[in-house]
C-alpha cells in the first residue's frame, strides 16, 4: 500500500527569483539586493535559508523606483 504525500502549503503560480537572477535583471550586487530584502523595499521570503522573490514583488519594486525618480 503507497502512501501518499501531504498536500503542499503553498504553490506558487507565478515566477519565482533568487537573488541571483535579480542580480543580473536588475544589475545589482547580491549584497544590495539582500539588504532591500532585509529592509523589507523588495518583498520576499526564505525557502531552505535562501531569498525567493515573486514576479508581482518585482514588478512592484521596479514600479516604486520609476515613481520615486
């Protein structure tokens, strides 16, 4: 008899980033991303001690620096 998994908590349904890809979409250092992440300017969360960006999260930070310019 199979046992089945528990269902996921969360599923994403849109693209996720690591810090790495916002270094070089946004050309950032890893650093300064991590300290927007850390000031809560970038939204995200840690999956297995690492950064994840959502793509809405993005778009909502890019869109905050074109209006503050």
């Amino acid at each position: 008899m199979s046992k089945t998994p528990p269902p996921l908590m969360y599923m994403p349904t849109e693209k996720l980033y690591t810090v790495q890809e916002l270094c070089t979409t946004l050309g950032l250092t890893a650093r300064t991303i991590t300290d927007l992440l850390r000031a809560n300017k970038i939204k995200g969360f840690k999956v297995f001690g690492k950064w994840v960006i959502t793509h809405s999260d993005l778009v909502a930070y890019v869109t905050a620096q074109k209006s503050n310019k």
